[in-house]
C-alpha cells in the first residue's frame, strides 16, 4: 500500500522532532498534572467529607452536634471555604503555563474571542485567564 507524500511528511516530521518540544504534547501533559491535581484534591475532599461524616453520626443529640461543629472549625473552614481552597490549589496557580499559537495553530485569535464575551473579558481583566 503506498502511502500519500503529506502523510510521510506528517510521519517523517514526528519521528525526527523529539516529542518533549511539541506543544501538543506539553499542553496534554499540563492537562495531565490538572487532572492529577484535581484527583488529588477530590480524594482529600473525600476524606475530609468522610471524617466529619463520622463525627456527626456519633452525636446523640442537638448539643453534641453542636459541640462538634464548634470544635471542628479548622476541618470545616477547609472544607467548605474560598480559603481553605486556595490554600490546597495554590501550587497550580503558580504553575508554569504553556504558551500556545492559537492563530497559527487552529486558525482562532484568542484575544478576540475573549473581547466578544464580556465574562471572559472580565476574567482577563481580573488576571484569572
């Protein structure tokens, strides 16, 4: 069977270039490390779900729950606020970010994209894109 000249091509350029370079393969091994981390992170939800699951199931009555939850702060604030999150996903904010040539690659200029939708534009302005 003979294979199409731009097939060889495609072949020939992914045999000669190591793989560590392309930014496929580094956008797929950034989204790797997300998806790790937010593994991670849902066990840890998990466990703290799981650990004050059983806390409340001891009490007996109103008062010992009570006394549970006052004495349990910590366990809550991490689970239930902003903070407690930032805290646990902040190696992820300060990550390296792979760059990618969105025009040249799909044809799409990210910028423009992101001024037609005024909540994407507002995330770029608030630095969170």
């Amino acid at each position: 069977m003979i294979t199409p000249e731009h097939i060889q091509s495609n072949i020939k350029y992914f045999q000669e270039n190591d793989i560590e370079n392309d930014n496929d393969y580094q956008l797929l091994m950034q989204q790797k490390h997300v998806m790790e981390q937010k593994l991670m992170e849902r066990n840890y939800y998990h466990k703290n779900f799981q650990l004050l699951y059983s806390l409340v199931e001891k009490s007996r009555n109103y008062q010992e729950f009570v006394d549970i939850l006052v004495n349990n702060k910590t366990l809550l604030k991490e689970i239930f606020t902003l903070e407690g999150q930032l805290r646990r996903s902040h190696h992820l904010i300060n990550s390296d970010n792979v760059e990618i040539d969105w025009l040249h690659k799909f044809g799409i200029d990210i910028m423009e994209y992101i001024v037609k939708d005024p909540k994407l534009f507002s995330l770029y302005n608030n630095g969170l894109l």
